[in-house]
C-alpha cells in the first residue's frame, strides 16, 4: 500500500502520545538498568547501613536523648540520620547517571522521539526515588533487627522513613543537575564528596549546635539543612518551621529548573 491510497491526515500526520511520551515499560527498564550498577547499590544502599552500625549502636551515648521532649534516644536520631544519608546519595547517583546516557550520544537521539524534556527528567527522578526508597528499608530494617537500642514510638519509623524518602526527593533533581553539568568522568567522584561536604554543611553528621554561630547561620541555606531538620521534627517532638519547608522547595526548584535547561541545551545540539 502506498502513500497515495492513504487518507491525507494518516500520510501525513502522527498523532503524539499521552503524557509527553511518558510510560511504565521506560520506567522498569531505567530501574533494571540503574540496579545493575552494583558500584552504585553498594555505596547508596549498603553503606548507610554500615555506618549506622559503627555509629548508632555506640552504649556510651546511644540510650540519650537526643533532646528535650524527643519520642526516642539518640541511636533512633542516628538511624535516621543514615537513612537520610543513603537515600540522597542514592537518588544522586540514579539522577547522575544519565551522565553516561550524554557520553553515548542518547540525549541528542532524544531530539528525534516524542519523549518530552519533562517526561523524560520525571522518569529519571521517579527511578532515582525507587533506589531511594530501598536505602531507607535497608537502614530501617537494619536499624529493626539490631533491637533494643533503638527506642522509637511504631509509627514514628513509618512517619520519619516517609518523610527521608519524600524528602530526598530535592536531591533525585540534583543528581540530574549535575549529571548534564559535570563530564562524565567524574561526575560520581565530584558528587560523592560533594555530598559529604553538604551532609556537614547542614548538620547531618555532627550537630550544628557544636559549630560556630558564623557556620550556623550560614548552614540554613544549604540543601540539605531544611530536609535534615524536618525529617528529625517528628522524632524531636518540635513544630516544623516554615523555614525548614522554604529551604527544602527552593532548592528543589532550582534543581528541577536546572535539570531542564541543561536537557534542553544538551538536546539542542545536534
């Protein structure tokens, strides 16, 4: 059958998908290809666990709490502290990967299929935010078998695992930032201690109350000091302050904002 006998609209035309090419079938095969990367799994998902144990479980300080009113000792803050910890570096380094897509040449292919810029970036942060969410099970799951040290209410290790995932969110646009920004070389090695320093920056490690009140004021506007603070409130027993929320949006508006442009400009360039 040629063109000729076609009707004009169907010759001519292509009717273009739904949701800017958005699918399941993309999504699980971004997940099986992400869980292949046993570098990445082992650093995002074992690790964090590793250091709870090392640093969690310690006797001389972990039966304390870890504040005034708190509905847990000082091992439960620890925990979640790790998780946090492994579901950022987990959803960076899922977001970073499309690094090595840029290497092989698969953005600019891009330019040429129906996948939309935000559909294309929605499934990379969605894939990013399943290698999350297994970081937070692992930790929590350690942190449940270990027993007795952790004292922690039931349903504060569902509210605060919900909340670290959530959360770790801002840093799923963040691995895609950077992973446009930074040469495929080294992007992991660049963001891995980049990460570290930002855990420090914003509390994450050792408690701001024991930095100077120069770094303390400046730590409330890094990334990861609105997030640390919130996924702590429930277990500290404090109100959640609207700074803490402001902190956590803005950056992952300007992640997410920078994601796109650099998918935008890298597809540019055919």
């Amino acid at each position: 059958m040629t063109t000729e006998s076609l009707p004009a609209s169907a010759a001519l035309t292509r009717e273009a998908p739904g949701l800017g090419g958005f699918n399941v079938t993309v999504l699980k095969l971004e997940v099986r290809r992400l869980l292949r990367n046993r570098r990445t799994v082992i650093f995002s998902v074992v690790a964090p666990s590793v250091l709870f144990l090392a640093f969690g479980l310690n006797k001389a300080y972990a039966s304390q709490s870890p504040g005034r009113g708190s509905h847990g000792n000082v091992s439960a803050f620890i925990m979640i502290s790790m998780a946090l910890y492994g579901a950022v570096l987990a959803t960076t380094s899922g977001g970073a990967m499309v690094s090595i897509e840029r290497a092989a040449g698969w953005s600019r292919q891009l330019r040429l299929t129906p996948l939309s810029p935000v559909a294309y970036i929605t499934i990379k942060i969605l894939t990013a935010m399943i290698l999350g969410a297994a970081s937070v099970i692992v930790v929590y799951a350690v942190g449940r078998a270990t027993g007795k040290p952790i004292i922690m209410p039931g349903y504060l290790w569902i509210v605060t695992a919900l909340c670290v995932w959530v959360g770790s969110l801002v840093f799923a646009a963040f691995g895609l930032f950077m992973g446009y920004l930074l040469p495929t070389e080294n992007v992991m090695q660049i963001l891995g201690f980049g990460l570290m320093l930002l855990s420090f920056a914003g509390g994450l490690f050792i408690p701001l109350s024991q930095f100077p009140h120069i770094l303390q004021d400046l730590a409330e506007f890094t990334p990861l000091y609105g997030l640390n603070q919130l996924v702590h409130a429930p277990l500290l027993g404090v109100g959640v302050q609207m700074a803490w929320v402001a902190n956590a949006v803005a950056w992952l508006l300007v992640f997410a904002a920078g994601a796109v442009w650099r998918f935008r400009k890298d597809t540019a360039r055919v």
